[in-house]
C-alpha cells in the first residue's frame, strides 16, 4: 500500500470541514454507500479510528459531476458511468 502525506488523510471532523457537510451525514449516510473503505478510507492498525484519502475522494467527486454530453446521450449511474438505452 502506497504512503499518503499527512496532509492527505483527513479524520471525519477534517473532511467534514472539506466537502461542507455534517460530520455525523458523513459517519452514518456517506461512508460505506458513497465511500467506501480500503478506497476513501482505512482503519489504521485495525482500529476504530477511521482516515479519509482525500484524493481519492475528490477524485470520485468530480466524476460524479455529469457532463452535458453524459446527460443528453444516457442515464448516468451512481458507479460514474452511463447506462445507453
């Protein structure tokens, strides 16, 4: 597993204040339906403490963001692609 910076890994509160929603949405709404662990966040030594990728999160982020042409030519989809009918 590749090392992130410390700047890279964020708590809950941290990437609360990041993507401007409530540290308790993220804990009960956002993680394990949009984020999903072993890719947007880890349990360091097994633990209850959890680390947010933030590049990975902002990633997913922006390709969630449908484009014109993606809007017009299909039906996108919560995995980011496009269901062509």
């Amino acid at each position: 597993m590749e090392m992130k910076t410390e700047s890279e890994l964020l708590t809950t509160d941290e990437l609360s204040a990041r993507i401007k929603y409530d540290a308790r949405t993220i804990r009960e709404h956002l993680k394990d339906s949009v984020l999903l662990e072993g890719v947007h966040y880890f349990r360091p030594f097994g633990g209850r403490k959890i680390l947010y990728r933030w590049s990975e999160i902002q990633r997913d982020m922006v390709m969630a963001i449908p484009s014109q042409t993606m809007r017009s030519s299909g039906i996108p989809m919560a995995n980011g692609r496009v269901l062509h009918g």
